[in-house]
C-alpha cells in the first residue's frame, strides 16, 4: 500500500512564547524530509490549535497563520508520500477530540502491523478519518484504559510493530517517543530553557538550541508545567536497528544523526570507496547533492582532483511542465547539467550515494559521454539496493530496483559507464565503527529486524479538500 510508504521529518518546541515560529523554522531545515505537506499543531495550555496544509513549508505558512497559532507548546511535521496519498486528510500533525481532550500527533516512520490493527478497530466499529498508518495510535491510545496521557500512549505503542519516531501534544503535556528498535531518529536539544524535539540536529542549529542527545530507542519523556520524565516504556526486547540510509542518503549532511556527523559518516564512505575499488582517472564529479561528500572522500583517499562539474538547478520540484518536442535525457538535464570545457576528452570518475531504479545514472552517463568524457566510471557510496525499505524510506516495491534483478555486471551495461562499483556491506560497516551491529542493513541484505505485512485494501475514498483552518 503506497500509503504506508512515507518519510517524513517531525519537530516539538515546550516553552518557549515564540513556539510557531521556531517550529516553522524548524520544518523548514527539515524540508528535505518531506515536501508534500506540512503543519503545526500549539498549545496555550488550555486549547490546541492546528494548521496543515499541502505544500511546502514556506508556502504553507504565512504571518497571518503564524500569528493565529497561539502558545508555548508546540509540534510540526513535514511529509513526503508516494502518490496516491497525497491528499491533506493524510497530513500531519493528526489532530482529534477525544474524551480527556484533545490531541495532536506527528510521526515519522512505518507501523508495519497497521493493516492488522486497522482492520481489528474497524471489525470494532471504528472509523478511520485518513489512510495513514499514524491514525492507528490515536484510536489505540483513546481505547485504552491508562490513566494518564502517557500511559494510553505507551499501551497504544506497545501494539505497534516497526518504525516510528513520534511526537504527540495535549493541552498540557508534550511528549516524544522513539521505538525500540530506534530505526529513526529523534534528538533533544535545549534553547534558553525550552526543551525542543527534532528529527535532526539540523533544525537544533537553525534556532539556535543546543543538541542534547537523542531519545533512546523504546525511550518516552514525557514534558509537564513542571516536570520532565522519561520512561523506558517498550515492554519488546529488541536487538537496536538504526537506518543506516540516514546516513547514506536521507539525512542532511550538516546533521548528526545517531550520534554521528553524516557529513563524516558519508566522507568516510567515499574514503573506503576510493580503498575497495580504486581507478585511474582524470577528476572525481559528485552528483549533487547527495553524491557531494562521498566525492570529496573518493577524491582525498585517491589523489584524484575533485571537480563540481555537473550543476544542479536547485529550484526544480517534483513535477515540470514537459516540452512539446523531446529534449534528449529532459528529466534529469533540467535538474543536472554538465559542463562540457571541464569534461571534455577527460577520464571521469562520476560518484552518487545509491542507485534505485538506475535510470538517474543511466541517463547520466550519456550525458557525461555527450559532453565529450573519455571514460566514464561510476562508483556508489553504498553497497546495491536488493530489497525494499518497510520501515520508512520511500523505497519502489522490490522489481523496480534494478539491483534486486541484475548483477553489477549487466547494471554496469545497462548505465553504460566503463565501470561500475559499489561500496561493500563490510566497507559501511566499517565506517559506522563499533555501533555497526546497532543498525539496520535491510534494504541490501533483507535481513528485516521486523516481520511486515503486504496487505493492500481495495477500497478507498477520494475526497477532495481545500484545507481549512482549526481551532478558535
Ligand atoms: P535511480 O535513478 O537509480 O532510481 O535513483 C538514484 C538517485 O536517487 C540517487 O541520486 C539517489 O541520491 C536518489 N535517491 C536515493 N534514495 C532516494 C529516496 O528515498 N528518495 C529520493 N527522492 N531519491 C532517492
Ligand atoms: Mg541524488
């Protein structure tokens, strides 16, 4: 189900009078997470409000609705889905009354028993208002018969199986949970006083805060008027999974995710890259963005000059009016553009974090053999993509990766580089260091921590909405 498939960045603010907009700059750091919504949802202590909206960040938010979200308390998300979703009855924060009050929730990550649960709750009378796995908690958390706000979280949490970094606000509490097996991340940073939650250290440095550490995997802290506390409220012992596609793709390179610098997780992985399967050539081309820090290590382990030869327009977004008349390789020539004077009679070796489907590289190459290269060699600073991602990175189903069908031999034929190497399993080991047991490897060993389910619903409402504003 395509719905299931969603990355997505999420942040929290308690105490702090200028909450909206921290929280505003917060998902806006966070952008590269999810550009297909956004949202806030605010506490003033006594009411919620929330606002979402397709869109990206800055075109969802303006001052007129920054300055109706009053309070100190808040949270945000940013959503990317595959299509088909992308409608703003699945954008987040999910807010809803229930019997205690009101509640607001943003979850990054992938519930993989979702179809189980939902169809449970259903078979009990519930109706579900979205397609997303997230509305499954708070159905769960309003069923449940704990005292308190963080209690009916932790039962609810405890029915759920796979990935999920989640922060949730009432009018009174704010709290932020991480799953047992951590597959995603979730730091604490502190600013003048106010604790404030992040996908990613990124956002920590926009307003200024502090990183503090990040939420422990199967951790819960729970922000009240006068307390902070945290529980170890997983009641499944599991082995710590941590994406490690955060580090080679997802995460922004001036993040530390998991403890570590992505920026030196990824150099590192270009540094080992350039040991495993080195090559003669002329000069090292990223392909920007991602391929950007990977290059700079392939180019100092090698000696290789590294060149910024293939520019990026950065203002391209998911979908572009097409010319009438075919432009040769329109789809990525409009994003990437080589420049032939530095190319030209060159042996190049070209570096991109991963190949998906290989239709990026494909159409790369030529453009690289176009611009007049000599020899174009690729190298990937991550090991090949055989499986699918169940846990919250947007990976195709398992035929369209290239990889799960092709040897490196015939996927080097078919890009059409005069060779093509990929980072080892033990060489991305090596770079995540003594934590390497901690993460998850599944998209290129199908080693799942956890079991997921494939099921798919038949049924489905389209509604069309132009979004409106909530609370008063
Ligand atoms: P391909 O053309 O092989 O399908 O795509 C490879 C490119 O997709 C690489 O440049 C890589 O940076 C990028 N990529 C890898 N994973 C993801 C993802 O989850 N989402 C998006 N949008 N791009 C990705
Ligand atoms: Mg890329």
């Amino acid at each position: 189900m395509d719905e299931l498939k969603e990355d997505c960045g999420i942040f929290g603010i308690w105490n702090n009078p200028d909450a909206a907009r921290l929280t505003y700059l917060g998902l806006y750091s966070l952008q590269h997470r999810g550009q297909e919504s956004a949202g806030i949802a605010i506490s003033d202590g006594s009411k919620l409000y929330s606002y979402k909206q397709m869109g990206l960040v800055n075109d969802v938010f303006n001052e007129h609705v920054l300055s109706l979200l009053h309070g100190r308390h808040a949270i945000g998300h940013v959503r990317y889905s595959t299509y088909g979703s992308s409608e703003l009855r699945n954008a987040q924060p999910f807010a809803v009354e229930y019997k205690d009050g009101s509640l607001a929730i943003a979850h990054n990550g992938n519930i993989v028993n979702y179809e189980t649960i939902r169809s449970r709750l259903e078979a009990e009378g519930s109706i579900f208002q979205s397609t997303m796995d997230t509305e499954v908690i708070v159905h769960l958390i309003a069923k449940s018969d704990g005292q308190t706000t963080h209690e009916r979280l932790a039962s609810a949490l405890n029915e759920l199986k796979g990935a999920y970094s989640i922060v949730l606000l009432t009018e009174k509490e704010l709290i932020a949970a991480r799953d047992p097996y951590g597959f995603r991340p979730l730091v604490i940073g502190e600013l003048n006083g106010a604790l404030v939650f992040a996908s990613e250290t990124c956002a920590l440095d926009l307003i200024g805060a502090r990183y503090i550490r990040d939420v422990l995997p199967g951790e819960m802290l729970v922000i009240g008027e006068n307390s902070v506390r945290s529980y170890m409220f997983s009641t499944r012992v599991t082995r710590q999974s941590q994406c490690v596609f955060e580090h080679i793709y997802f995460a922004r390179p001036d993040s530390i995710i998991f403890g570590k610098s992505v920026y030196s997780t990824r150099t590192a992985m270009g540094r080992i890259l350039g040991i495993e399967s080195p090559v003669e050539a002329d000069m090292v081309l990223p392909i920007p963005d991602s391929g950007v820090p990977a290059s700079i290590g392939f180019s100092q382990q090698t000696g290789i000059p590294f060149q910024m030869a293939l520019i990026r327009n950065h203002y391209v977004g998911r979908t572009f009016i097409q010319p009438y008349q075919a432009i040769r390789n329109f789809n990525v020539k409009v994003k990437l553009n080589p420049i032939s004077g530095v190319i030209s009679g060159k042996r190049i070796v070209v570096i991109d974090d991963s190949i998906v489907r290989g239709t990026t590289s494909k159409t790369l190459v030529k453009m690289l053999r176009d611009a007049g290269a000599k020899e174009v060699h690729m190298r990937i600073s991550s090991p090949p993509i055989d499986y699918s991602c169940y846990y919250g990175i947007d990976t195709p189903t398992r035929s369209e990766l290239i990889s799960s069908s092709h040897t490196v031999k015939e996927i080097e034929q078919f890009i059409g580089a005069d060779s093509l190497k990929y980072l080892s399993i033990e060489g991305l080991r090596s770079v995540i260091g003594q934590d390497a047991d901690n993460y998850c490897y599944a998209c290129f060993t199908g080693d799942y921590p956890e079991p997921f389910e494939l099921a798919k619903r038949d049924h489905q409402l389209i509604l069309f909405d132009e979004g409106r504003l909530h609370g008063g």
